[in-house]
C-alpha cells in the first residue's frame, strides 16, 4: 500500500509527527508545525480517505490507520520521535506506537476520549443510529457541539463542512469503529505504551452524551483511565475551550508542548 500524504519540513531532534482526528486533515496542526518548524523535523499526515490521501475499504478499521503510520515513521528512518494524535488520532498514535516502537520517544494526546469500556458491545449501536439518521445528519450534529461559544463561527463551520464531505461508505463505518477499537484494545494498548506520555485535555462527555468543555483541575472518566493505565502519564487541563485545542488555544498547547519536550530525557 502506498504511504499515507504527508507533509515534512524543517531539521532538529526529536522529530514531531502530527495525526489528526476523524473527519480531519494535517493542516489542523499547521500552528504547531510553524511554532516548532524551526527546532524540529515535523511530519503532518493525511490519513486514509482524509485530506488528499485516498481511502480504501481498509481504513474503515483504526488498526489499518495505525500501520500506515508505523509504515511511514519506517520507511521515513525517521529518529526516535514525538508523536501526536487528535482525538480518533490518538488510538492511532498509540497503535503506530506500538508497532514501531524503535521510532517512538514519547505520545502525546489531544483531547483524547474513549467510547467503550472492555467487553462493551455500544459501538453497534452507535453504528446503527448512523446509518438510521444518515451520516451527514449524524456527523453534523456531533461535530457541531465540539467548539467553545467564543470559537469563529466561520471557521468552525468549515471543520463541520470538512468532515461531511469525507466518504461515508470509509467514515461512517470508521467512525462507529472508534468504539469498538477502544472496547478490545485500550486497556491493553496504554499500559503497554512504555515511553512518556502527555494527555492534552479540554472536553469530556456528559451522561447525556452532550460534549462540554473542562474547567481547570477537573479530571473526568477517561483521565481517571489513563492515570490507572499509565500512572506516569502527564495531564494538563487547558479550561473553557472545545475540542480542538491546537485551533482554538494554539498558543496554550504549544506552551504545553514545549514544557513536556523540556522534560524529555535527551
């Protein structure tokens, strides 16, 4: 299979590599890539049937999506590297992780959730209540909770119209596949991350099912997980913002960023 789009710039160790989330593309990352471009090699992918990279039957499953990205820290040689994700992102992150551990030094994952717990079956159900509202319908309504009041409209707009033009015969499966990748392989995929790990936070998900934004020094179910799963996991909280910290508080995620980097073993 032909390497996922990607986009490489600048020179500096470690290397930064960007996955971003469902409905997606690179450019998300485009603040980060211009912050740290100039000290660190950065790598800025497309996944499966996202942005410019084309989509098989394949990428309907985030397995497939974590070995294109293995395949590209690989072929790239690149040096033991930082590497992003993004919401859906993350489980992609660490997947890749796992399978090329030899390129990876640390994870970090933004606004990161989890859709089932160990043994949970509700991802069929949620694949049902796609396919019954249809996927713009469904897409749209959950893509348009993920922004904090203050966000551009205009801009926010955009991200929504982005995610309903993605194929749905690859993403309205992908997107109920979420939960069952978390259901049969979180657990055991975070304990098993052993490099450092930072969780960028700024949503969890209501009882009701409604995304809210955190307040600082909350913490929530999933990082209640990740601090069990991972007890050396590094959490940072960034309060009042919607999903996509690195649109939304770009400046915050990156002071973030570079205090983690800071803390690295060289």
């Amino acid at each position: 299979m032909a390497l996922i789009h990607h986009t490489r710039a600048g020179s500096g160790r470690p290397p930064l590599v960007f996955v971003h989330g469902f409905g997606c593309a690179r450019s998300d990352w485009d603040a980060m890539v211009a912050h740290f471009g100039g000290r660190h090699e950065t790598v800025a992918v497309d996944l499966g049937g996202h942005g410019t990279t084309p989509g098989t039957p394949e990428h309907r499953r985030l397995e497939r999506h974590g070995a294109d990205v293995a395949e590209l820290l690989t072929t790239l040689k690149l040096a033991p590297s930082i590497i992003f994700g993004h919401s859906m992102g993350c489980r992609i992150a660490m997947e890749a992780a796992l399978r090329a551990p030899g390129h990876v030094k640390a994870v970090v994952l933004v606004d990161g959730s989890r859709l089932g717990e160990a043994g949970s079956t509700s991802y069929l159900a949620r694949g049902k209540a796609l396919e019954d509202a249809g996927y713009g319908s469904f897409v749209r309504s959950a893509f348009e909770q993920m922004f904090a009041p203050g966000y551009d409209k205009a801009k926010a707009g955009q991200i929504v119209q982005r995610a309903l033009e993605r194929d749905p015969a690859i993403c309205g499966p992908l997107f109920a596949d979420i939960g069952r990748y978390d259901a049969e392989n979180m657990d055991r995929v975070v304990a098993s991350i052993a490099v450092p790990m930072l969780a960028i936070q700024t949503t969890l998900t209501s009882p009701e099912g409604k995304r809210l934004s955190m307040e600082a020094g909350q913490s929530s179910p999933y990082l209640d997980f990740l601090r069990r799963a991972k007890p050396d996991v590094l959490v940072e909280v960034i309060p009042d913002t919607g999903h996509f910290p690195q649109l939304e508080r770009p400046a915050e995620t990156n002071a973030i960023i570079e205090s983690f980097l800071r803390g690295l073993p060289q």
